[in-house]
DNA sequence: CTTATATATCAATTTTTTTTGATTTAACAA
DNA sequence: TTGTTAAATCAAAAAAAATTGATATATAAG
C-alpha cells in the first residue's frame, strides 16, 4: 500500500507569505506587541499605508494573523496557533507572545 | 532591556525555496525514494530537466537539501537537519524519510 | 449632513521569479 | 580522440508578485 501524496497547496499559499523579510518582521513585531493597529504598524516600518495593507492581506490570507475590527482601527496579531502547527519550537519561539515565552515551554 | 531584533534574510529564502507546490513536491519524493538522480526525478515529474535543475538548485542554496556526485550523475537527497529545525513536527513528519517513521518519534 | 480618519482596494508600473530552448561542462565509453 | 550521457548554466520570454498613487468605504465626530 502507498502512502497517499499530500496536497502541497496549502503550504504554498503559507510558504509564500512567510517568504518575504518584510513580512517575518511584521509577524515578529505583532508578538513583540501584540494586537497592533495599521497605523502603528505604519509608524513602526515607515511605510505606505497601501503597502502595509497588500503584506496584512497576504499574511491574513494565509491565515498567519488575525485581524479584530474596532471602530475605524484594525487590530492586528499573530495566530500563534496556526503558526505552531507549521514551524519548528525553535522557529516559534522568535513568533512567540513574550508573554507566554516565560513559561513551561521546553525551549525559549 | 530590549530583544534583539532578529534578522530574517535567511528564514526569507529558505521559505522562498519552500513557498512552491512543485518545489514541495520534490522535497516530499526525496524523502520518500532516498538518494535520487535527476534523471529519475526528470521522469517522476514529466519536467523538463533544466526547469528541474532550476528548482533543486533553488532547494540547495537554501540547504534544504543535498547534493551528492556520482561520475555523471548528481543525487539528490533532503537535508533532514534542516527541515526539522525550521518545520513543525507535523510537517517534518511530511517530509520525513520512509524509514525513520516507524521509529521512536512521539508523532507520525 | 459634512468632514475627518483609518484602512481597503484598484489600476498601472516595476521588479522578481519562472519557463523555455539552446549551449556548456564534465565524466565516461568505444 | 570521438561520441554519448547527465546535468548545470545562460539568455530571452512569460508569468507572478510587489510597489505606487489614487480612489473607495466605513466609522466616527462636529
């Protein structure tokens, strides 16, 4: 019997949106901040508000971050559980909430 | 005191290599047939052999898997190091080799 | 209602990546 | 040496992704 081939779409699609510096360091500013706005996202990286929204989009997309509505504000933050089911403990340690980076976790 | 701010070139071009369905499709026919010739991987995949040079050359710069030459034949094989430190264990167990499966590890 | 603010979306352009076919390199066999 | 095979590399073309500036949408405030 044969292991059945995977399907590697997925992965692409969460492949691809980590695949851009500018992109890991949205996803590592989020854990270092938590729930962040476009507007302090905007600050931070000095750049344009459209750029900013097209990498959010790629990441959210790939179901990376989560987006919560407020008002006229977007917050921001990383899914750190999808994040953990896709990259190694040591990975998920630069994408982890310092919050929980103290804890009972083996590594960190 | 401040976490230093990690840089993420690297990370950038190793999910660069992996952010492609057929990309991963090759990692995952390593891992299942071992050591194989480009030759073979030529007929596997229906590629065009300097389309397929292409991408494993891709795979290679970003050490995510090795090289090995034998005379006139190059053999290709995961580097199982590295995937297991960037990827989740849910996925190195994708990209595993048939034979290490069975074995002692808590997933698979 | 009017205005202002936050953010998303769109269309055009630029940049990067991928594909293709041809050429090159290197090892081997006759 | 000559011919053959495996595989890398190159240059041009095609396709995909990113950037830019403008516009649209939606909420909130006056």
């Amino acid at each position: 019997m044969e292991a059945v081939k995977p399907t590697f779409q997925l992965y692409e699609k969460k492949f691809k949106a980590l695949a851009d510096e500018k992109r890991l360091e949205i996803m590592y500013e989020l854990c270092q901040r938590g729930k962040t706005c476009v507007c302090d996202l905007m600050e931070i990286f000095g750049v344009s508000q459209s750029k900013l929204s097209y990498h959010l989009k790629i990441l959210l997309d790939a179901n990376l971050i989560e987006k919560e509505t407020k008002g006229t504000w977007n917050y921001y933050d990383i899914n750190e559980k999808e994040v953990n089911n896709l990259l190694s403990e040591e990975l998920c340690c630069i994408f982890r909430k310092v919050e929980n980076k103290a804890g009972n976790n083996s590594c960190c």
